[in-house]
C-alpha cells in the first residue's frame, strides 16, 4: 500500500514546484490538437500493420487539419496516407498523396519534411516496378537533402537506392549503398533499423547467401517483435522461411512460414494468408510434417471466429 502513496506525494509535489514556478501550462484550443490526436491513433494502428484501421485515423486528422487551416498537418495526414495506400497496394492513389504532401512542405519551406515525402514516393516507384521514375525521385530528394540539415534522412534515402539497386540486379553497388546505411544505423528509429535490417536481408537471399540473409530476418524480426509491428513479424518470418527453403532446410521453413501465417491471419491480411500457406503446405510435404492443427485455424480466422486480434479495439 505504501508505494502507490509514495507515488502520488511525488507527482502532487511536481505539481505544486510547478505551479510555485508562476507560468502556467500553455493551454492548446481543441480545433488545433484534435489532428494530432487522430494522428497518434492512426499511428499506434499501423505500427501493429493495422492499415485499414489507421487509415481511418489519418483520414480523420486531414479533415481536423483542413478545416483549422494548419498545413503542415494536412501534408503530415497526405504523407500518412500514402504510405498506408503504398502498403496496400493503391500506388497510383500513394503517388497523389505523396506529391501534394511534397508541394505543401515546399511551399512551407520544410525541407526535412519534403525529404520524407519524396523517399516515401520513390519507395512507391520501386513498388510498381518503375525503377527509371523511381532513381530520378531519389536524385530530386538527395539534392532537396543538404537544405534539410538533417544527416538522418540519408539513410532511408539511401535504403531505397539499394533496394532499387537490387531489384536492377546491380547486387555489388547496392551491397556497398546497404554497408553504408549500416554503419549508420545509429541515427535511425527501431522501425527504421528492421527495415533495413529487411531490406540487406532480402539482398543477401537475392545474391545467393541464405544463412546470411536469415541472420538479417532474425534481427529485424527480434526489433519488429519488440515494436509489436505484426505486420512485420510475418513478413520477416515468410522470408526466413523461404532463405531456410534455399537451404534444403524444409522443416525450419515450415516452422517460419507456420508462425508467419497465424500473423498474416489474426491481422487479416488475406493475400498474404493465401502465399503464405502455399509456400507452408509445400514445405510441409518435403519434410513430413503434419499442418492440420495450422490449417484449422487458419480456416476458423478466416471465417471470423475468433476471440482476439491486434487489429480490433
């Protein structure tokens, strides 16, 4: 009983040294923080990989923002929903959404935030396999980049050139671009180190090097697993699974694509469910392993039936 007592006298104390200082807490009108607020839920959603949810939220916070007139938080809401468009898949609608984020950060002279804007666009590119568009947006955000004074921004600049990189098969300079990312990777976020982590891990599977790319999977995986992030634990797990099928090691795919499957489910990611479990049932085969329990529930998520979710409120 002693503690929770001890902990109120000291947070009443802050309170009053607070008040004895003589400047109260700045008080700020509802019109101006109810976007952040629905900004910060949406977030908190799609750092589950919750996307349909937090799209929700940054839809909610581009309207607050609209109508208080505050642009930098309708560029902040453009960029978020974007790059949820990216992930699902809408990249003609993520492109929009990226330009005019950009177009409002320049008239704003936010070079830091049009840097963002621009990789988050090039990153699209790469997805839709337009890799010529793709290379002149990341030349645009590195020549935006010294006016933004901020160092860390080159490093997701740069990731997106190796991944470029390796999807044109110049493995040896995409290589050396990831190196230097990594001896870098002190200025990044959590998330951001997973995803790189990912992206040298998927080169290595590119160049031949499985037991190396699964030594990257496992350390974006052990961050994403940290992060509570879902959405990558089941992407890091697919693809250990398919660097352990490279290997001839089909029972540790299956284990992978075992545990990469139930996330792919209980965050209802139906398109990866279907991939995943034919990557699983194969694997499953050459080694002589038994999915039935695996498939049940697979089949009982996928009709709904289930008790918890990392996307439900």
């Amino acid at each position: 009983m002693k503690k929770p007592t001890v902990v109120l006298i000291i947070v009443f104390s802050l309170l009053l040294f607070a008040c004895a200082m003589g400047k109260p807490a700045k008080h700020i009108p509802r019109h101006l923080s109810a976007g952040g607020k629905q900004i910060k839920k949406g977030l908190e959603w799609y750092k589950k990989g919750c996307y349909k949810k937090s799209l929700e939220y940054f839809f909610r916070a581009y309207e607050l923002y609209s109508a208080s007139d505050m642009l930098d938080g309708v560029a902040m809401s453009l960029n978020n929903l974007g790059t949820i468009y990216r992930i699902t898949g809408n990249y003609e609608k993520a492109v929009l959404f990226f330009d005019e984020a950009y177009t409002i950060y320049s008239d704003l002279y936010d070079n830091r935030e049009a840097v963002k804007a621009l990789s988050n666009k090039a990153a699209t590119f790469i997805c839709m396999g337009n890799l010529d568009k793709a290379e002149q947006v990341i030349e645009e955000a590195l020549r935006v980049l010294p006016a933004a004074r901020n160092k860390s921004l080159l490093i997701p600049v740069l990731q997106n050139k190796g991944v470029l990189l390796t999807k044109r098969g110049s493995y040896e300079a995409a290589e050396e671009v990831f190196a230097t990312c990594l001896n870098h990777a002190d200025r990044l976020d959590p998330m951001g180190m997973a995803s790189l982590h990912f992206a040298f891990g998927n080169l290595m599977l590119k160049t031949g090097r499985p037991a190396d790319a699964i030594a990257s999977f496992e350390k974006a995986l052990s961050i994403d697993r940290e992060l509570g992030f879902h959405k990558g634990m089941a992407d890091d797990l697919f693809s250990m699974g398919q660097a352990y099928i490279r290997l001839g090691k089909d029972e540790e795919a299956a284990k992978s694509l075992k545990r990469s499957v139930k996330i792919f489910a209980l965050i209802d990611q139906a398109k990866e469910v279907r991939e995943t479990m034919k990557h699983l049932k194969e694997a499953a085969q050459k080694a002589g392993i038994d999915i039935s329990v695996t498939e049940a529930f697979i089949e009982r998520w996928g009709q709904g039936r289930l008790y918890e979710s990392p996307c439900r409120d």
